[in-house]
C-alpha cells in the first residue's frame, strides 16, 4: 500500500507561486509514476502534470510553461511549483501514483489552492 500526503497549498494571489509537495511513503518512489490532478467546483478531475519513474515530465496544455513538476527520490517526495497563478487554477489538487508492475494507483487527500485577490 502507498500512502500520499499532500502539503504547500493556501490562498494567493493572481500572478503569484505556489509549491505542492507529495510525500509517499510504503514505496519507494522510484519506482512509481507520479503525477497531479486538480478538481475545480463543479468540475471532473483532471491531470495536469505528470512524471515518470525515470524522471520525464509531461504537462497539459492549461499549466503548460507555468507549472513544474519534479521528484526527489531521496525524500521520497514529488513536487509541484506553480508560477503565475490564475483563478481558473483554483482547485482542489491530488497526488497520484501509478506503480507500474500491478498497475495500481492510489490518491492523496487532496490540497486547496485558491487564487483570488
């Protein structure tokens, strides 16, 4: 069983940055696909920003050029800086994990990010 815990997320204005963290622990992160999602009020899920087990990002077009995603496996933790903030970028955001050789994924809590001024 892998465990995520979300953290870094709060209020803050159109234009600023925010750091997301996701800790995991029961795995080794190395081995797992790691990524973001984000649910807006009203909305479904969706992904935003993903990396692989060896380190490859990919983003969707609505946080392309503004956000990032990294991994640190030595903390067993992935993260997500978000630049540039909008307020269609208020959500809840969700860490989630793929572990490749059974194909289970699992989810965090969720975090809330509000951009308003």
């Amino acid at each position: 069983q892998v465990q995520l815990v979300e953290s870094g997320g709060g209020l803050v204005q159109p234009g600023g940055s925010l750091r997301l963290s996701c800790a995991a622990s029961g795995s080794l992160l190395s081995i797992l696909h790691m990524g973001w999602y984000r649910q807006a009020p009203g909305k479904q899920r969706e992904s935003i920003a993903a990396i692989t087990s060896g380190g490859s990002p990919n983003y969707t077009d609505p946080v392309k050029g503004r956000f990032t995603i990294s991994r640190d496996n030595a903390k067993n933790t992935v993260y997500l800086q978000m630049n540039s903030l909008k307020p269609e970028d208020t959500a809840v955001y969700y860490c989630h994990a793929l572990r490749p050789y059974d194909l289970r994924q699992f989810w965090g809590q969720g975090t809330q990010v509000t951009v308003s001024s």
